[in-house]
C-alpha cells in the first residue's frame, strides 16, 4: 500500500515537473518569437530606409575629375552607405527599357543629366539627417540639384516610429503576462510541496537549506524551458525561410544570439523569482492554515 501510494505521488511529482517546464517554454517561446518579429522589422525598415531614392543631378559640362572627386567625397562622409555614377547615356538607357521606346530620336536631343545616386545609412535617412545633407551637398559647385521624395521619407520614417513604439509597448505587456504565468505555475508546483517545506521548517531545518533545492529546481526547469524554446524558434526560423527564402537576407546572427541568451536568462530569472517567493510564502505561513492556501 505505501508503494503504491509513494508511486502516485512519484507520479504527480513528475507530472508537476513537466508541466512546469512545458508552461516556461511555451512562455518564452512566444516572447521569443515576438523579438524575432521585431529584429526582422527593423531589418526591414533599415532595408527600406537605404534604399530610398537620394539623387544628386551635375550639370553637363561637370569634368570627369570633378565629379570623381565629388563622388569620392561623398563616399567617405558618415551617413552615406554607397555611391554610384550614372551618366546622361546611362540614364537615357535605363529610361528607354522603361517607357519602351526611345524618345532622344522624337526629342532629338537627350534631356538627361548625369547624376549620382546615393544610399544612405539607416541612421540618417530621416527628414532633418536629410535636409542637412542636402544643404550641405547643394554648395558644391558642379551639383544642379538634390532630388528625393520628402513626403515618402516622412511617411516611411512616421510609419517606422509607431510600428517601433507599438512592439515596444506589446513586448512589455508581453513580460509582464510571461512573468505572471511562470510565477503561477511555479507556486503551483512548490503549492503540492508546501507539507514538506513545513516539516523540514519544523524539524530545525534553516530557511535558506530549505530554500536551495527548490531554487536549484527551479532554475533548471527555467534553463530547460528555454532551450526547448529556443529550439523551437530555430524551427519557425527555418521554416520560414524555405517558405519565404528573401528572409535570409535580413538575419543578423549576433542579434539572433542576444535573442537567445535573453530568452535563457529570462528562463532562470523568472523561475529563481518565482521559485524563491513560492518557498518563501509557505515559510512564513502557520501550520493551521497549510490546508486552506
């Protein structure tokens, strides 16, 4: 009879375990996945951002030398990217396979100046970062004039501001939620253990040597949840990119780590919090009221 009942609770004890762990990981794995949306939104909103459209027009009688120097001078300032050179006869070109047709025969001559076309850094392609450049590029002697869409620049850097700041807010909420689910399912588990807490606090046990196992407990099922949510994030990571193979070019392996080490800590911290204040409670509560919490 006491085998049997020393094998049901073997049984709840395991239950409880794994549980446990199952709860944590399916937690963080959903944080997880929401910062693996926000690494790849900003990814994207950088992509979009230095690939917008930042066209300095020369006039036509610019020399060679000086539209070298000019593009090597813009080359080695801080908010461009890339550079590139595109003469009248190019840009006739390139406009020729757009419209199909050639229209220098029907004009009869080629309207088109040359021009270089400049990527900037994500960091620098908002209005002011913008405005200042221009002012800037505008002086040089051989530069017609700047082109690029403002309104497309606001709109693209308005549009990113409050994308950031509702994941910012969500990811927030998101920890708290996290947090709180950890820490019920933790109490739950140390709830089934509460009696022998009691009985080694009775029998001259110290808070802290009672403490230490149930901690110790704790931070591994956080470590152990954590790795299967990492795990299951490289899952979703690998299948979307064979369903979506573009996204290749937007992961960052550093980031995708620091992702993955605060998944973990979050794991043991909020299992060493939880664990900790669970045996804590039971530790201050009088032995009368064991039955009723």
């Amino acid at each position: 009879m006491a085998k049997q009942e020393e094998a049901i609770v073997g049984r709840r004890l395991k239950t409880s375990y794994i549980s446990t762990v199952v709860s944590i990981t399916l937690v963080l794995f959903v944080f997880g996945l929401l910062g693996m949306v926000m690494l790849h939104a900003r990814k994207l909103s950088d992509h979009v951002k230095e690939n917008l459209g930042f066209s300095v027009i020369l006039h036509d009688n610019a020399k060679p030398a000086e539209v070298s120097h000019l593009q090597k001078t813009l080359d080695v300032m801080p908010a461009v990217k890339s550079t590139e050179y595109i003469s009248s006869e190019k840009a006739a070109e390139d406009l020729q396979e757009e419209l199909g047709e050639d229209f220098i025969e029907f004009l009869g001559y080629n309207p088109l100046f040359p021009s270089i076309d400049v990527r900037l850094n994500a960091s620098y392609a908002n209005p002011d970062s913008l405005a200042l450049f221009e002012a800037e590029v505008i002086k040089i002697r051989i530069v017609r004039e700047v082109h690029y869409q403002k309104d497309l620049v606001s709109l693209v850097n308005d549009n990113v501001k409050k994308i950031g700041i509702g994941l910012l807010v969500f990811s927030a909420l998101l920890l708290a939620i996290a947090f709180a689910l950890i820490n019920n399912t933790i109490r739950l588990s140390v709830f089934s253990k509460r009696f022998l807490i009691k009985s080694m606090q009775l029998v001259g046990a110290t808070q802290a040597f009672i403490r230490k196992p149930f901690v110790i407990q704790g931070v591994i099922q956080g470590v152990i949840g954590a790795t299967l949510a990492i795990f299951l994030l490289l899952g979703v990571l690998y299948a979307g990119q064979r369903q979506i193979p573009e996204l290749v070019s937007f992961q960052d392996t550093n980031m995708l780590l620091s992702l993955f080490v605060l998944v973990i800590f979050l794991g043991i911290i909020i299992s060493w919090i939880s664990t900790h204040l669970a045996v804590k409670k039971y530790l201050r509560i009088k032995t009368d009221y064991l039955y009723l919490y």
